[in-house]
C-alpha cells in the first residue's frame, strides 16, 4: 500500500428529517473522515414490508455541497435507469462547481432490488442487457465534467464499462481476497491513466470489540459486514489497501448515529 487508503462514510438516507445525514456529515468533517456518501433510492422496504422514506440522492448532494467546506461528498451509486444521461450529467456538473474538487460520483446499473422502486414510479427496470447499455451512456455523458465518475457493480460486463469509459471501479461487499484478484485482472484493461479502485460495505464500528458485536446483534447487521473496534476495523480496511483500494467505504448500519464519524475519524484513521 504505497499511500493512506481513504476512509468514508455513507449518510443516513432513509430518514425523513435531512437535518439527520447533514448532522452526520459534518461531525465526520470535524472528526477529519475523508468521505461522506449517500445512496439513491426513492424508497427502501422495511423488514415488516412497510416503505422507508428516502432522502432524494441529487438533492442530498447539493445540500451537502453548501453545508460542509473540506470531506469529499459523494454517491454510491447514483442509478443509471433513475434519470436521463442529460439530467445525471448536469446534476454531476452543478454539484461540482458548488463544491469544486470536492465531488465524487458512483454510477450503477441496478440490481434486482431497485425493480420495485423502479417500476412504482413508472420507471422501465429493463433487462441485465438493457440496464448496462444504460449505465455506459451514463458514464460518458457524467464523466469529464469536474468530478471522477466510478462506476459499481460486480459483472464482468459492468468492470469492463468502468474499465474503458470511467475514473474508477467500486465493489460493494466482497472480500478482500476476490476483490485484489479483480484488481489485478482490471489494471490490464484500464484505458485511462488515472483510475481508482474503491470498495463499500457494510459495518458496525465500536469503541470496542465487544461493543461492535453487541450493537451488531441488536442491530441485525449481517454476516458479512466488518464488525469491530477501531484496532479491528482499522486492519479490515489496511487488507483492502493492500489488495488495492484507494478508498474503502463504510456503509454504517447504525447510520443515523454520530458515533460512527466520531470513531472513524478519531480512532480508526490514526492506525491506518
């Protein structure tokens, strides 16, 4: 790992009260987090089938752009099929000059469960085939316009866009094993000469070991989230450095909770 992979956070994003993911983000602002990033869902269902409200992703990105100075702000993953090329390229392009430099955007196809979300609006869902020639339209329309465009997803099909059209590839919750020998594999396929190999998951982070696997419990995190304290979490994020991560971020489960930003920033970055 030649330099300090980067650290960030996704914002609570199915909340009503906005107040909630700003008062998130600007405590890991001032707890020195590299990265606060939000998701783009139009709703999500709760376990009991009832609909989670959603903070509208674009709209998000541009209250954080005014409410924060220094963290890069960013999305995981803005959806292809969610908005015209045109509408994702001039949202990209707004946000960057309320925020210059400061911007990061993931792009992604869609999976399975974004169908219902979709197709409630009036959304087409489309094939696999359908929803990655979106996604590649996507891309070149948002990319080169002030901010690096990541495309996310697993398929070969989706690292190949990301490896011939875009600034960076994410991965979301493989292990960090599949995830270096997926690294290895791109370098040789990569067009541009600076891209960035970046990861997203889910995690529980405590004060201590034990008290990550007691909020995780009550939380019902699940198993494949990084659950620890800040000497745990810290090596977590080391071993995707070392397979070749430039950033590696955390999807907090307890997202709504500062502690999180707190810990991150004060506990964890200090060992990495």
């Amino acid at each position: 790992m030649s330099e300090r992979v980067r650290v960030g956070l996704t914002l609570p994003s199915f909340v009503r009260d906005p107040a909630t993911a700003l008062m998130v983000a600007r405590t890991a602002e001032d707890c020195g987090v590299d990265g606060v990033f939000v998701y783009d869902h139009v709703f999500r269902t709760a376990r009991d089938g009832t609909r989670r409200p959603a903070l509208e992703a674009v709209a998000l990105l541009g209250a954080l752009a005014a409410a924060t100075t220094r963290v890069k702000i960013g999305a995981l993953v803005l959806r292809a099929s969610m908005r015209p090329p045109a509408s994702n390229a001039a949202a990209v392009n707004t946000v960057t000059r309320i925020a210059p430099g400061r911007v990061l955007i993931g792009v992604g196809a869609g999976d399975s469960e974004s169908r219902e979300e979709n197709e409630s609006f009036g959304l087409a869902f489309g094939t696999v085939g359908e929803r990655v020639e979106t996604l590649e339209e996507a891309t070149r329309a948002m990319r080169d316009r002030g901010a690096p465009i990541w495309v996310g997803g697993l398929a070969p099909s989706v690292r190949a866009i990301a490896a011939r059209e875009a600034d960076g590839w994410n991965a979301w919750g493989i292990d960090a094993a599949r995830f270096g020998a997926w690294v290895t594999t791109m370098r040789s396929m990569v067009v541009r000469e600076r891209f960035e190999y970046t990861w997203g998951g889910l995690a529980v982070v405590g004060e201590s070991d034990d008290a990550a696997q007691d909020r995780a419990a009550r939380l019902g995190a699940p198993k494949d989230a990084i659950v620890g304290g800040p000497s745990k979490v810290a090596a977590a994020i080391r071993e995707l450095g070392d397979a070749g991560a430039s950033w590696v971020i955390l999807g907090a489960v307890d997202a709504s909770d500062p502690r999180t930003a707190q810990l991150l920033g004060d506990a964890v970055a200090p060992l990495l």
